[in-house]
C-alpha cells in the first residue's frame, strides 16, 4: 500500500507540520508508543534536527499498565518505557503507527499524565484505519486507509501493508 | 497466553512450577515494574478495583509491607489479616477464616504460613489466585524470584548491556554459594530451584547439622562444610538467616562457633573474587551470620533486593490478576491499534 519512499516522505511531511503548527519546537518532545510507534517517532525527531537544526527528545512508552481490557484478554508490557524528564510544561506529540479504535491513544494519555501536566498534547499516526470507539482524532496522519475491522495493517519504516487477520 | 505458568485461574504456590519460562517471564514484566517505581508517581491504575488480601499467620514486616506497597502500586484495593491475633483465637479453623475472607469478594490471596502446604490448602478452597509469601520450610517462591532479578540487574550492569535484551542467559554456568541454615530456610529451597532451572551450578555451605536430611532432588553442584574453600570462586554469595526462632540454636554448639566457621567476617569479604556479589534476604543477624560492615559494601545488595522485591511482586499479582482472558473481538486489542 505504501512504500519505504512513501513512508519517509510521510514522516519529512509530519515533521514539517508539527514545526508549522506550532511556530517551532519549544518545549517538543516526541514520545512513541511500544511498539510500532517509536521507530517512527525516531525518525521524525531526526528530520526535526534536519529542518530545524534543533535537537527533540524522543522518548517511548508500553502502555499496557493503563488499558481497558487487563483481564479480557491478554494484557503485557512488550517493551521499555523512557520518559525524558518531568513532561510538565512541554508539548507532546504522540507518535502511533496506526490508529485504530483509539483505546491504545487512551491509555497513553491517562499514562503520560503521570509524568507531569504537559501543556498541550498532539498525536501523529502513520495510518489512520478509522474504526474509532473513543472520540480521538489524530493531529498528523501519513495516510488516511479505510480498512475493513477485520483486516490487519502492518507498519514499518519499510512500508505498509494491509492483509488479514492472522488467526490466534 | 494460557500456557503461561502465571496467568488467569493460576496460582504462585512453588518455584518448581514456573521453570525456566515462568521465571524468565517475571523478571522481564518486573523490569517495567522498577521503570514504574522510578516515575514521579509509582502508581498504575492496572488492577483497579480488584482486591488482594494478605493472609499472614506468621509475623513478616518486610514481606506483607513488600506485597502490599506491590498490590497498591498496581491500584488495587489491600487488606491485611493478621492471623496470629483474631479469630484464629477464638478458635476458627483456617479454613473458615479463608472462606469467610473470599466471601467478601477477593482476587488474590497472599498467604504466609507456619505449615508446608499451607498456601496450597487455601488454594483449595478459594476461587482466587493464592501467592505463597513463605510456608514453613518448604518454599517462599517470591523471594527467590527478586533475588534472580537482582542477580540479573547486577549482571547486566557489569556487562554494560540492558537487562532485558540479556535476559536470562548470564546465569548459565553462574557460580552461586548459598550459605548456612539451608535445613530451616525455605528461602534456600525456592532460591536453588530457582537457580538450577536457570542454569547456575549452585554449592550449598553448611554445617552438617543445617542441612536437610534430603538433598537428593536438588539441583546442586555440590555440599560442602567449608566456606574459605569456595569463596574465592563464586560470582554470588548467598548468606541465609541463622534461624534462631526455629530453634537452629539448638543444632549447633553456640552461635559464635558458627559465625567462625560460617560467618561472612570481614577477613572471609577479603576471600571473595573480584566482583563477586554478596546477598542477603534479610533481616539480617549482624555480626552472626554477616559482619556488622560487609552489608555496607559496595558488593552487597540487601537493599537492592528490597527494593526489587515490590517490583518482582508487582509483576507477580500483575500476571496473575491482570493478564488474562481470551481474544474474541479483533477490534478488542492486539496490534496495530
């Protein structure tokens, strides 16, 4: 569905958004969430350096602590959390590989808000799937990709790829 | 994730039913447990709502205090029962005092008990899971498994590497000592099942008398009754607890005869390798089983392990009340959400 090329230029397309909306990087910090999130996060913080010639924190979060679903189905930490710093005062910006029912974007936010009171918070996701169970919307979106509930999109830096659910 | 040893409908009642998977399991989920305890506010709203009791017929500060800070961590809802006093007084059968404690709707049960067997009786008779916080002389599971999570933290900081991408592979061929009252510790027993199940080649160091009667099943390298002998080629050194509320006074001749022979004094420190570690699950007998100093050296990682032992426990309730159920619904979770 999408290229390496294609993801790239998405992510340099995000980055220059992210510096437009908000007038620069004061106070930026990126956070992507375990797992699929945070090569992408990486690579956004680093075409910020590119652009703005300033360095972003990057920082990565497993939020399995905060879902909704511990004790319906199998619930646990894939990866590590590296918050960098006290995030009270900062401008967050979530960064998910695709955005689906939006309870992983929940649960993020109920989490970050352990780390300090950030002033703002903005999510940016390599695909939106639609989907959505909570009122969430993404403020940066590589590609917009109606899917049907019941197929899967696998993201990397590689590219995108919609196929079927692969049975349990 | 129902093949997991912890998980839904499970119980934590001995090492030997985690085996190497179970254990390696633990220690990963508990490193995002210490990343918690790091945090300005060391709290998860994960367990919310579920209620754990701590059912504690023999008296252990540090142990119920560990496991409640754990449970609270974890946002769950905590209450104590001290055995020793209340209704067991009266003359209620534990039995009746489990079953009337479950009927007010609890999730898991942390039992700490005089008799073997005990936290497995209660599994019996309760829906909920059952923890083992230490009966008898038989095992005191947790405890073993905050100890190799310490030895795993202290390995992967001399290595440089991080410990969860090291996992457990630094114990293969690690030389352990557990040394003294192996007979009356319930702690040696975990701790050595522990160890064999993870590969280290483990030495037990005690006087004739405080060993069991029965080594047989034990996943020992060797028995020996002479510390200076060993010392010198462990990476770990394991001190047990002289129990002298057990009665192992009565299996010596005194106890300064075993502190000569047995005790880590501060000529014995000198014996040890470079970079060998002393341990120690506590509380500790200065100047008996330990120099009144060694537990300030810098090798020495008593309070590390405290500290570790809210995070290894955290991720025990957590697997046992907070991972399970089925997957049905595909927009319920999974990847890519």
């Amino acid at each position: 569905m999408l290229s390496a090329e294609d993801v790239h230029r998405a992510l340099v397309r995000i980055a220059h958004e992210i510096v437009e909306h908000n007038r620069g990087l004061q106070d930026t910090v990126l956070i992507g969430l375990q797992t699929g999130g945070v090569p992408l996060a990486q690579r956004i913080g680093r075409v910020l350096e590119e652009i703005e010639g300033a360095t972003v924190p990057v920082g990565m979060l497993d939020v399995a602590f905060y879902r909704d679903d511990i004790g319906i189905r199998p619930v646990l930490p894939e990866a590590a959390t590296d918050i960098p710093g006290d995030l009270a005062g900062s401008l967050v910006v979530l960064v998910d590989d695709v955005l689906f029912t939006g309870r992983t974007v929940r649960a993020a936010l109920n989490a970050l808000t352990d780390y300090g009171r950030a002033r703002a918070v903005q999510l940016a996701v390599m695909v939106d799937r639609g989907h959505r169970q909570l009122p969430i919307r993404p403020d940066y979106v590589g590609k917009n990709m109606p899917t049907r509930i019941d197929e899967q999109v696998d993201v990397s830096l590689d590219g995108v790829v919609l196929g079927d659910v692969v049975p349990r | 994730m129902s093949g997991a040893p912890l998980g839904a409908g499970r119980h934590l009642l001995s090492v030997a039913d985690l085996g190497a998977e179970g254990i390696e399991e633990v220690l990963r989920v508990a490193d995002a447990f210490v990343e918690v305890g790091r945090r300005p506010i060391p709290k998860v709203p994960a367990l919310r709502g579920r209620t754990v009791v701590t059912l504690f017929a023999e008296e252990s500060t540090r142990t119920r205090l560990s496991f409640e800070t754990a449970a609270r961590r974890l946002s769950a809802d905590v209450m104590s029962c001290p055995m020793a006093g209340s209704s067991v007084k009266k003359g209620e059968s534990l039995r009746d005092t489990v079953e009337t404690v479950n009927a007010m709707g609890v999730d898991a049960f942390v039992v700490r008990h005089p008799s073997a067997g005990a936290p497995a009786q209660v599994a019996q008779w309760v829906d909920a899971a059952v923890v083992n916080a230490g009966d008898g002389w038989h095992e005191h599971p947790t405890q073993a498994l905050l100890d190799c999570y310490t030895i795993r933290q202290v390995l992967a900081e001399r290595a440089g590497t991080d410990p969860a991408s090291a996992g457990t592979a630094g114990f293969r061929g690690l030389k352990v000592a557990v040394v003294g009252d192996v007979r009356h510790s319930r702690v040696a027993r975990s701790l050595v099942w522990a160890l064999g199940a993870l590969g280290a080649r483990t030495t037990v160091v005690a006087p004739g008398s405080l060993v069991p009667t029965s080594f047989d099943d034990w996943p020992l390298e060797a028995v020996t009754h002479d510390l200076d002998a060993v010392l010198g080629d462990v990476d770990v050194c394991y001190l047990l607890r002289l129990q002298l509320e057990r009665g192992a006074g009565a299996y010596l001749p005194s106890v300064r005869e075993y502190t000569s022979a047995y005790g880590l004094t501060a000529r014995r420190a000198a014996l040890l390798g470079e970079g060998a570690v002393v341990m120690h699950p506590g509380p500790m007998n200065r100047g008996v089983e330990i120099a009144d100093d060694v537990a300030e050296l810098p090798a020495s990682t008593v309070l590390r392990q405290v500290r570790n032992g809210v995070a290894v426990r955290m991720a025990v309730l957590f697997l046992l009340l907070g991972s399970g159920g089925a997957v049905e619904d595909p927009a319920a979770g999974g990847a890519g959400d």
